[in-house]
C-alpha cells in the first residue's frame, strides 16, 4: 500500500467495533409460546416474534448493539457495514481458547480466528466499505489493481487443490475466506512472537512455541464430512475444505517450514518466490 491508502486502512483498523462474549442489551422473548407437545406452534410463534421484530426496526436508527449470532454460537464473523468484528462466548472455548493453555495455544487457535475477522476488513469483498462501513473507493487506482494482482494468484493457487475424485476447490468463490485465512495466520503468529513464550524456545511435550503454534492452528479445524457433503460444499460454500484452509496459509510462511525444518525437497514445499504475500 502506498502511504495514502496505508493511512485510510489504518483508520479503518482502529475504527472496528469489537464485540465479544455477548451483547450489552438481551432479546426479550416474552411474547414466544413454547410448548414440548407442539412443535409446530412452536415454530409458528418464534416466527411471529421474529417478524414482529424485524417490523419494529422500520423507520428506526439502525441498532448498531444487535448481534448476528446468539453468544453460545461457536463462530465469528465481520460485518463491513457496520465495520465490526463479532466473537461470541460459543467459541470462546477449547479447542479455539482455553485460559490455562500457553500462548502458542491461544494464538494459533483463537488468534488467527481474531486475525481472520480483521482480514476481512481488508478482503476482496471487505476493502471494498470505508471505516464507518460505507460502500465507498478508499484504495488509490494503482494500489487496488495491485491487489486484484496478487488476489488473482491466491485464486489459482487454491484452485490447483483437489479433493475426491480431482473435484477442486473454487479458488473464486473462497477468495475472501482465503485471503482472511491467510492474513489471519500471519497476524495471529506476529501477535504471538512478541509474547514471552514466543520469544523463547522452551519445548512442552515435545515441541517448540512455533511448532505448538501451528499444530494449535490446525488442530481447531479437524473435522470428517461425507463425500457427498463435500461435493456440495465444493460448489457451495465459500470456505475452502478444513485441510486446505490449513495448508493453504501453512504452505506460504517461512516460519512454518523453519519450525518443523522442512526441507526444500518435500512434496508440499512451496519456494519462497512463489509464495502468496497480499498486504
């Protein structure tokens, strides 16, 4: 970024709202009937109370306090509009963070969740809002064409990966979860090696603070799914498959392969001169 647009980002940067845990205001659900021998008038009330709710907001301010998710939900998300990035209590819990896990534990696994969210302020999609979430040009013409460059060799990079029967990820509908992913690692082992831990090289069981790291950083995404689940997300969903959403990053930072000493001759080595680097 040239100086110009390295300042609006910045403003943008210290201009998230930053929610976390739960929100300071609880939904009232007075008005819901509930009842474990009618399920279907169940939904029927809920559904009225909601469409009673989104009423209400007509000719109003918009409540910039309301959520997007409920605080048990094990997710996070960032919304340009209101420029803000969410973590609720649900996944504010291992394996995503533990309090009495050691820094390399918490960074790799909460911290690069954190630093994803905040990527995405700055995504193919979320570079597109300014700081107070408006639809609006902030880039200059000649740093954004640099990055639809470098965006464009995320995209074939993860379209070279494949699963199945050689069915291969869609690296133009994941680029925005992509570029969070990738931007998210990084951010999250900067933050790391400035703590004590991550300055150091004590092992615990067995593995240094950076190998703790990654190995934190992947373990959050394990997961089995059917093949024909798959297939679906493939074409669908706008997150790459878990193993690619850890490869991906892990393949094109140096500090992976000098934690675990890979050498240039592994299969999955990527050389440096054709590592992805966005920002």
């Amino acid at each position: 970024m040239t100086p110009d647009t390295k300042k609006k980002a910045l403003e943008k940067l210290n201009a998230f709202i930053k929610k976390i845990g739960y929100p300071d205001k609880w939904k009232k659900y007075d008005d819901v009937e509930v009842s474990k021998n009618t399920y279907y008038a169940n939904l029927k009330s809920a559904n009225k109370h909601a469409y009673k709710e989104m009423m209400d907001k007509l000719g109003k301010n918009v409540d910039k306090s309301e959520w997007g998710m409920t605080p048990p939900t094990v997710n996070a998300y960032y919304n340009p509009s209101f420029n803000e990035i969410v973590f609720p209590a649900g996944i504010l819990q291992f394996p995503f963070f533990d309090f009495s896990a050691d820094d390399a534990i918490n960074y790799g696994a909460i911290g690069a969740v954190i630093g994803h969210e905040m990527t995405h302020g700055f995504d193919d999609q979320g570079r597109q809002y300014d700081a107070v979430g408006n639809l609006k040009e902030w880039w200059t013409k000649a740093d954004a064409d640099k990055f639809k460059a470098k965006a464009g060799k995320v995209e074939t990079f993860y379209n070279n990966f494949s699963l199945l029967d050689k069915q291969h990820v869609n690296g133009s509908l994941t680029l925005g979860e992509n570029l969070a992913d990738i931007g998210g690692l990084n951010i999250a082992y900067d933050a790391f090696k400035l703590t004590e831990q991550g300055k150091g090289d004590k092992k615990i069981d067995g593995f240094t603070p950076d190998q703790r790291f990654f190995l934190s950083f992947a373990q959050v995404w394990r997961i089995k799914t059917r093949d024909e689940s798959m297939r679906v997300r493939l074409k669908t969903d706008p997150h790459s498959p878990e193993m690619f959403r850890v490869n991906g990053p892990v393949y094109n930072m140096e500090a992976f392969y000098k934690a675990f000493n890979i050498p240039a001759t592994a299969k999955m080595y990527v050389a440096p001169a054709n590592r992805l680097g966005v920002w």
